[in-house]
C-alpha cells in the first residue's frame, strides 16, 4: 500500500485534506495516511489531522529541511500539497520525480505556452502565481464564465508540471470569492481523490 503525507498551512481550511482522509477510510484511495506536515502550529487543517488521529509534524523551517523529513523521518511514497506556502525547492523536486502532488485553483495548461479551453470554448485562466481568494479573485475580476482547478506534478516551471486532472465550475452572475469558492472547493475535493486513488492504485 502506498504511503502519503499531506503538507497544509494556515493559508487554506485543511478541506482537501479532510476530503482525502474521508477517502482513505472509505477506500476509495488505498494509501496509508503517514503524517500531515504544517508549517505552522494554527494551520486549521491540524483539527482535521487530530480528529482523525493522523500523525501531525509542525514544520521548522530554521531548524528542518524538507527533503530530509520526507526521505528520512517520513519517508512515503507521494506528496501531496493542499494549501502549502513555501516553494519546494528545484533540488527537492528532482529528489522526487513526479511524487510530489499540487492542487491549483487555476487551470493549467498541458503546456507552458497553452490555454485550457473552458466548456463554453472561452479561454481558461491558469492564475499562475496566485493563491487561494487571490486567484478565486482574479476569476471574477476577470469576468471569466468558469472557474477551475488543476492537480498536478510538481515541476522546475513554477505552477506548473504534468497535469493529472481538471474541474471547471460556471461563474453565477452574483457570485462573491466565498460563494464561488466553496463550489469549486467541492469539486477540488472530487479531483483530488480521484487523481490519488489513480496514483495509488
Ligand atoms: C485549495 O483551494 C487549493 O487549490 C489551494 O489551496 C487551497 C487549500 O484549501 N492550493 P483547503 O485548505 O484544502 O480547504
């Protein structure tokens, strides 16, 4: 059975990873949950952890380094990032080709200099560079008609790499950060599970 650990931070509700959990025990990925690494104490996605008496490490950037915990003391199969702030260095992206997992909540095309198509045949914005509310934001600033998230490999390009799956999700006309973003949070919890039970099958 492969082995996962999940890297949160207090930048995002730990809803993806709670949604893996849930998936886990009702098998619908077949990966032991090793430990879920936050890199800071109040990450809300702790509560989750503990709830559900997951292994939790509290990440100490000035005294760890992320690709020893992960080989050495936590040494599993995939990564899998939900929310995580701090760049994965290159060097650590090279010491794990293609193990280390990203949900982005913009849509990612195949290749560097591609567009991904919405339903509706309109342009698909990637929302590279930005984070959570920012990128629900830059949805709606930009009148887009679907908002969408990609899970991806990790790649040297910066959010960018191999993309493993999509969802779109139709901007409503009233539609706030928070009103958008709890739908197409559902579906990022759908996308996720589905690419890990893939992976891990
Ligand atoms: C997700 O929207 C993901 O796309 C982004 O961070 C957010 C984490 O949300 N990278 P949650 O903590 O899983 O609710």
């Amino acid at each position: 059975m492969k082995s996962l650990a999940v890297l949160i931070s207090n930048a995002g509700t730990g809803s993806n990873l709670q949604a893996i959990i849930d998936a886990i025990r009702e098998k619908k990925i077949s990966a032991n949950l090793a430990v879920v690494i936050s890199d800071s104490p109040d990450a809300h996605g702790l509560i989750h952890a503990k709830k559900n008496n997951v292994p939790t490490h509290i990440f100490d950037s000035k005294k760890e380094k992320i690709e020893e915990l992960l080989t050495k003391k936590y040494p599993v199969d995939y990564i899998v990032l939900t929310g995580w702030k701090k760049i994965i260095s290159n060097k650590t992206i090279a010491e794990f080709p293609n193990k280390i997992l990203n949900i982005h909540p913009g849509l990612i095309p195949d290749t560097i200099d591609g567009i991904v198509k919405n339903p509706d045949g309109t342009n698909g914005l990637w929302n590279r560079g930005k984070f959570t509310d920012a990128a629900v934001q830059h949805f709606l600033d930009n009148h887009a008609t679907y908002a969408g998230s990609t899970v991806h490999f990790l790649s040297n390009e910066f959010d960018f790499g191999p993309v493993l799956i999509r969802c779109f999700e139709k901007i409503k006309p009233n539609d706030t950060v928070k009103s958008l973003y709890e739908r197409l949070k559902k579906k990022e919890h759908n996308i996720y599970v589905e690419a890990l039970s893939k992976i891990c099958d």
